[in-house]
C-alpha cells in the first residue's frame, strides 16, 4: 500500500530540507521524495516509506517532524499550480512555525523535566474585581 | 492502540502519537482510502453523495450537507478509535476540520465514546510545548 | 481562460465541488482559489471585522481580500456555502457586499445542498462568464438593421422583431416542444413587422430552450437570460445608465439582477424551491378557475390581511388557499394574498442576496399581474417600474444584443 508522507523539520533544527532529500537518496530505497520549503514529501510502498522515516529522524530526532498526507506527491487534485493553495496549507504553515515548541518540549521530556499543572482561567470575583476597582 | 486525534488533521499530534508508539487515527488516512478508490470520480476528496447519506447517522437532514459529509469521514474513525487526544484553542484548523459545528460535534461523539481522552493546550511558549509532550507521552504509555 | 474565483466552505464535503468545477468548465471558465498564507488569514479576518467560528469562512475572507487588493487575478467571483448554515450565510453575503465595494468583478452567491448539479449552475456561470468576455457587447444601448429575439421560458416562449432600435413585431405562446413554439411566434413577429425570415439579419436566443433554438435559426448569438434579460429591461425602460434592480419572477424560477449601466454585476436565480415563482400563482389561477391574467385585477380589488397564505411550498401554498377558501374568504382577498406571498417569499429568498438599488423593473410574464407588482411595491417600500411590452424582455435583448454582431456596426 502507498504511503505519502510529509517531512517537516522544525525551525529551531539545524537540519536542512536539502540534507533530508540527499540522505535518502542515499539509502537507495524504491522511494520518491521531493524537496519542500519545510522538508520533504516522501512517497513509496508503506514498510519502505517507514523505514526511511525511522532512519532518516536520526539527523535530529527530536527536530524532524512526520504526518501521512491523503493526496499523492503532484496530485493534480490537489496541486498547487492548479488550483492555489489547498485548505490545509495555512494550518500545516503555523504549525510548521510552532514546531520549535514541540522540539524544545521533547528535548526537555527527555531530560526528565515534569509538565505543570493545566491552567485553568478564571474569572476574577466581583468583590476582588470590585477591590481593585476602589484601589486609587 | 488506534488514538483519535482532533484536530484530526495536527501534524503535531499525529507525530506525537506515532512518535509514543500507538497508530493515529488522522483524517489524512481516511481521505487517502477515498481518493485511491478510482471508480469513483468525484475530486478533489472522492466524498460522493452516498457519503453525505452516509452523514445521516450522526446529524438529521436539517443540518448542512458540509457538516454531515465531513462526520461521514470521521465518524466511523471515532469508532474506531480505543483512545483520543483532543488539543484545545489551536490557531489554526483549516481544511478538512473548517466547520466549527462538525468540530463540536466530533468532539462530543468522542466523549460519548467512553474511551480514555487527554485535553491538552496548544503550547504558546517551549515551557508548554513541554507540558504539552510530557502529557500525551505519560498518557500514551498509561495506555500500552 | 476565464478565471472564477471560489470562496466556499462545505462544497469538498457536500460533494458538490466537481459539479461546480463542472459547471465552469463547460461555459469555458476554470475555478481557482486565491492563494493565503496562515498570516494573511489572520490579518484579513481583523481587517473584514467579522469573525467567524468556523475556520474554512476564515479561510474566504482572506481569499476575498487577496481580491480586494489586487493580489490575486480573477475575472469573476463564486461564493457558495451550505444551504442552512447561518454562519456560512452571513459570511457569503458580507463578503459578497465586501468584493462589490472593492472590486468591479461580477459575483454570484449560491447555497447548496449535496444534491446540486452541475447544470443547475451552468446559467449563472454563463453568465459570469458573459459579463467578462462580453463586455462591449452588453454595454450596446441600441438595436440597429433588422434583428429578431426569441425567449424560450419554462411558461411561455417569446419573439420579437427589431427594425432600428424599434419593435416591430411581437408575439407570444404558452410553450409546448421547443422548435414548434418558437417558429409560431417568429411567424406571427415577422408578419407583423411586415419583413420575411430571410430578411433578418440576426438572432439571438435564450432561456431553456436557447441551444436547440440557436442552431435551429443558425442564431448569431445564444446567451443566458441573466444577461439578455437584464439587456431587454434595461432598454424597455430606459434605464441604460446608472444603477438599477430587475426583477423576473419567472415560471420556474425567479431573478434578481443588479445592473450598473446595463451590465448585470451580481444576480440571485431562485435554486432551492419553485414555490415563489409565477408557477404558484398559475396553481392559485387554477383552483380559483379563472385565467392567470385576471388574478390581478382580481387582486388588486382584495387584502391580502385578510387571507393567511404562506407559498414557501408550493404544496402547502396550495393547501392555505384551500383552508382560506373554505372559511369563507373572498377570491380578491384570497388572489391578494397569493400575490403578497410570491412578493415576501421573492424578499425572503432572493433579494436577501444581492442589494437592492433602486429603480427596481419588474418585468416577465409576471409583471403584467398587476395585484403581485403591487404587493412587491408593498413589501419593498416603492413600486416597481413595469415597462411596456415587459414580458418581452428576453426576446428584446436577443433583438439588441444580436445586432452587435453585425458587419459593420
């Protein structure tokens, strides 16, 4: 079965689109991939195309980033050149730009740090509102 | 297990989840099964009108066609699913996830599910990209 | 390539976008999406003032910002949401208003459901196209030499013959098989206009049966009635400059075209239900057994106050009426309120899309119904300008429009 794959390396990742593209032409696998301004698009049989994203992360495994993607590389149901930027460009955009968060985080999970607690917002009491409201 | 995620779209998520050892459930996987099927011809997302029937199921005919094809590719993956992860006041959430009243009631028909479900924040700073890694790595550990 | 921008929400998931691409696609236009950026969104919603909770009429607002400001090349714009959506329906109709305040590019709304078809699009993607590729043509304020329009609607189909920017011979049928329908009423227009077939110079056809009649008289031009007609209203009433609002409350369906100088810039054609057309009124004729054309004046004598009649369905239109008419209340009060009921649901469905400029023109068949231009007058607060010869709008416009394709001229 094929799997199209979206490689997206983090912002804060010393790692190039480039260098991600030319080491996995290097491994020599039956796959496609294509240079993006965020990584890469990979394409190819599924156990190939895992493969490849399991030996390819180790560039900087806490830095690259993966999810499938439903269309084909080029399809022209989805192109760009067709048809403008599909729907879900602008979300994959500020997540590929919030990415540094999440590179940071498992950075710092590894190092054993501890989430804190949920915040929860809450309103402000009248009578605390109130209080500083009369403060002069 | 097969973890939900909604945003069912988020890169972010559907990393994490991978990333913790568990299969994520992502729109993304549900449109490729339709858009591979050639005979039908109904681009760009391959969701005919059989699908947007399909829809009924979850949602009576007075809601809008756009609200009951979309939980017509995700209902059944929420059927699926033996666990989800729901991310709140992300930024984004274009795309397939764009109808606001599908997103509410995708999120019910989960927390309807009774499955384990972990809310988490969309981080605003790298002190909650941690919080946030840090959670959804404990949960999906407390799953295996 | 004509290039029709799309602002939507809903139609990848309604399975309606290949209709819609469809529909382009055969009048010879392609559908694009203006490009967005995740930082214009946000800068666009903020700018627009509106906020939407859905994400994807985020994703519109910018794209008809990337319009507005010129960032983007299109020649036409489509806006379309779910039909029953209240959100998608606020956002299509801002937006629609936003692109005409900034832009010069005709748009159309439309609100689906998952049944719609590509055909049911194909008039007003016509159309869009029409207005950007037929420009000069549409702004022709006279008919000159000897040209013929025929109008083949729903009801009824329509000739008239023009001799240097006048009317020379009209007539018209109730429509029965395409071919036959047209050759009687062009036969009863030439003779009237005292000149042969041969002697006409140029045809020109529209409404349903506009195909089959363009190639049967080898017309010089075959167009859809949005354009036509509002061509026809437009000379009919003298109203060739500035700004004005037809109205066609047709057999079948209903329009409402906005025109600046003559050209249409934004229309609404009823898609959704029949039961606020002409088709109503005939019904209501019917079961009262007399002729449509007397429902007027029958009209015109009632109240509608006194007679509950609600025709957003035609059926339980028809239902009201019987109930109304078995309390006892008069055929004039009843035909009054059936009048008022086409007027408020032509308000309620239609002119709810577009922005009504005044002068409004009523014309079509309709408008010779004199209890329904009154009760449009009513619910609009002035009354319509109803032309002579109203009816035959459709037919006039093919007559002037036809002639822009004489050598010569």
């Amino acid at each position: 079965m094929r799997e199209t794959r979206l490689i997206m390396i983090s912002p804060a990742s010393g790692v190039t689109p480039d260098q991600v593209t030319r080491t996995i032409h290097t491994y020599g696998k039956r796959v496609v991939v294509k240079e993006s301004c965020y990584g890469a698009v990979l394409e190819g049989e599924r156990e190939i195309v895992r493969e490849v994203i399991a030996e390819v992360r180790k560039l900087d495994p806490n830095g690259i980033f993966t999810k499938v993607r439903a269309f084909h590389a080029g399809d022209p149901r989805r192109c760009r050149a067709h048809h403008g930027t599909r729907p879900g460009f602008a979300q994959l955009e500020q997540e590929w730009n919030d990415l540094w968060k999440i590179h940071f985080g498992l950075d710092r999970a590894e190092k054993g740090e501890r989430a804190n607690d949920r915040k929860v917002r809450k309103k402000l009491s009248v009578m605390e509102f109130k209080k500083i409201c009369e403060v002069k | 297990m097969k973890v939900f995620i909604d945003p069912p779209n988020s890169l972010i998520l559907f990393d994490l989840v991978e990333r913790f050892g568990h299969e994520p459930l992502s729109t993304m996987a549900a449109i490729q099964e339709k858009i591979d099927k050639i005979e039908i011809d109904m681009p760009p997302m391959n969701v005919s009108l059989e699908d947007v029937m399909k829809g009924l199921k979850y949602a009576g005919i007075e809601v809008p066609s756009g609200v009951r094809g979309r939980l017509a590719v995700w209902g059944p993956m929420i059927e699926e699913a033996e666990a989800a992860i729901i991310m709140e006041d992300c930024p984004y959430s274009f795309g397939c996830v764009g109808c606001h009243r599908t997103s509410l009631m995708v999120r019910y028909l989960i927390k309807r599910r009774g499955i384990p479900i972990l809310d988490v924040d969309y981080p605003n700073d790298e002190d909650e990209g941690r919080d946030l890694v840090v959670r959804i790595k404990e949960f999906l550990e407390a799953l295996k | 390539m004509i290039k029709i921008a799309q602002l939507s929400c809903g139609t990848e998931y309604s399975s309606v976008q290949y209709e819609v691409e469809k529909a382009a696609r055969s009048v010879g236009a392609t559908v694009v999406h203006p490009d967005v950026s995740a930082a214009d969104i946000n800068e666009a919603v903020e700018r627009f003032g509106f906020k939407p909770q859905s994400p994807q009429l985020k994703l519109m607002i910018a794209r008809a910002v990337q319009l507005a400001d010129r960032k983007y090349d299109a020649d036409a714009v489509f806006i379309a949401t779910c039909f029953r959506c209240a959100e998608g329906a606020l956002v299509r109709n801002e937006l629609r208003r936003f692109i005409q305040d900034n832009t010069r590019l005709p748009v159309v709304t439309y609100s689906f459901t998952e049944r719609l078809k590509a055909s049911q699009l194909l008039t007003r993607m016509e159309a869009l196209v029409t207005v950007v590729t037929r420009k000069e043509l549409l702004a022709r304020e006279r008919q000159t030499g000897i040209t013929a329009g025929i109008d083949s609607g729903s009801s009824t189909t329509k000739a008239v013959v023009m001799i240097d920017n006048r009317i020379a011979g009209k007539d018209w049928t109730p429509s029965g098989d395409v071919i036959a329908s047209a050759e009687t009423v062009m036969e009863n227009a030439l003779k009237e206009a005292g000149v042969k077939l041969k002697d006409v110079e140029a045809i020109g056809t529209t409404g349903y049966g506009r195909f089959r009649l363009g190639q049967h008289y080898n017309a010089k031009l075959v167009q859809e009635e949005l354009t036509v007609n509002s061509k026809g209203a437009v000379w009919l009433a003298d109203r060739q400059r500035g700004e004005a609002t037809i109205l066609d409350i047709g057999g079948m369906d209903n329009k409402a075209i906005t025109v600046r100088d003559g050209v249409p810039d934004n229309f609404t054609m009823g898609g959704i239900c029949a039961g606020a057309s002409g088709r109503f009124l005939e019904m209501v004729s019917k079961r009262l057994k007399i002729e449509v054309t007397e429902l007027g004046s029958l009209a015109d004598k009632g109240n509608w106050r006194n007679a509950k009649m609600n025709s957003y369905c035609s059926v339980f239109g028809i239902q009201d009426l019987v109930t109304t008419l078995g309390d006892g209340k008069t055929f004039e009060d009843v035909a009054a309120a059936a009048c008022h009921s086409v007027a408020e649901q032509v308000y309620e469905q239609q002119l709810q899309e577009i922005d009504v400029r005044h002068p409004i023109i009523q014309v079509g068949g309709t408008s010779l119904i004199s209890g329904l231009v009154t009760a449009v007058g009513e619910v609009l607060g002035s009354k319509p300008i109803v032309p002579a010869n109203s009816q035959y709008i459709g037919a006039v416009g093919g007559a002037i429009l036809s002639s822009g394709f004489l050598e010569g001229v």
